[in-house]
C-alpha cells in the first residue's frame, strides 16, 4: 500500500497554499513541493524500484499537479491526490517502458512460471477471510482506524480530520488497533 505522509501540516495551510498556487502564485505551489516531494518520491521509488526513475517521475508528477490543481475538489485531500497521480503515472511509466518480450518459444517455456498456484490462492483466500474476521472482532474505533488507512489508503493528516483528532492521536491508533488485531487473529488461529 502506497501512502503519501503528510507532517503535521495544518489543513488551513495547505488550502492556502492550493488557494495561492491556483491564483498563479509559483512560491505557494513550490512550498508544497517542498513539503511533499519526500513523500512523492517514496511512492514513486517504491512504485519503480529504481533511483533514477522515481527521480524523474517526481518532477513529472509536481508538474502534471500544477497543471491540473484546478481539478482538485478538496484541498484537504492534497496528499491522497498526489498520491493517485504518482501511482497512475508510475504504472504508465512501467507499461510504456517495458521490453517486448521474444517470441521465441523456447524462451517462453523457459521463464513461464505460475507464482498463484491453486494452493497460493487458497491460502490468500483464506488469510483475507482471517483478516476480515479478525477486523469484525475489534471495536468500532479500532476497525474504522485499520479500514481508512490500509484498506481506503487514507493519509494521517486525511484521518486526523476524519476522526476529528491530532495526527499523534491517529498514530497511536493505529499502533494499538494493530496490537489488537494481531491478537485477535491470534486467537482466531488458535481455534
């Protein structure tokens, strides 16, 4: 799961920074820049697996959201729309990129594996039901804190306005909603 980590910025300065850069202001976009460009390129790195690649998806990022920051309808969810620009980008990249593969038979017999096995997608199966019941398990915090953040992809500072709580809050439960599922499904694989 890709995340873009947004450091305690107030939600009120980022508006008005968007506010700002939609009105031409290059400094308030460069200053969201600078505060999320760490947090582009960790996805894009991850996304690509190499240095050079995220480097240059980055940039191509910043400017394709400056060109379209007029589409943002919520500047609360600045960090979450950079981060669906980042990964629909990084995906374009990896298909444009791609090598054709040879239509030598030989070579496709030759590197033709099949990673998801009938007995792998049972097993993933099974897990994601574990999962889902130990989620079921937990109090209606707990479960709502795990869903928007690993399942919805929700940023912190997205959750802390959410939840109508401070960044530490949410980090601290999502520590503990983790402790509590984890002993939940330890239960349940116990059974």
């Amino acid at each position: 799961m890709t995340e873009i980590i947004e450091h305690n910025i107030p939600r009120d300065e980022t508006a008005a920074l968007i506010a700002a850069a939609r009105a031409g202001d290059r400094d308030a976009f460069g200053e969201l820049v600078v505060r999320y460009e760490a947090a582009v390129y960790a996805t894009a790195l991850r996304q690509l697996g190499n240095h050079a690649e995220a480097e240059e998806l980055t940039q191509d990022v910043f400017v394709q959201a400056y060109e379209r920051l007029y589409q943002l309808r919520d500047p609360r969810r600045f960090g979450g729309w950079l981060r669906s620009i980042t990964v629909r980008m990084a995906i374009n990249r990896r298909t444009r990129c791609r090598q054709p593969a040879s239509a030598d038979p030989e070579i496709f017999e030759a590197t033709a594996t099949d990673d998801n096995s009938p007995v792998d997608r049972a097993v993933a199966r099974e897990r994601a039901a574990g999962l889902h019941s130990g989620l079921a398990r937990l109090g209606e915090l707990d479960r709502a804190t795990l869903v928007a953040f690993y399942l919805e992809g929700q940023s912190l500072v997205e959750m802390s306005d959410e939840f109508s709580s401070p960044v530490g809050t949410i980090k601290r439960r999502l520590h503990v909603a983790r402790k509590r599922l984890a002993e939940q499904l330890g239960q349940l694989a116990a059974v």
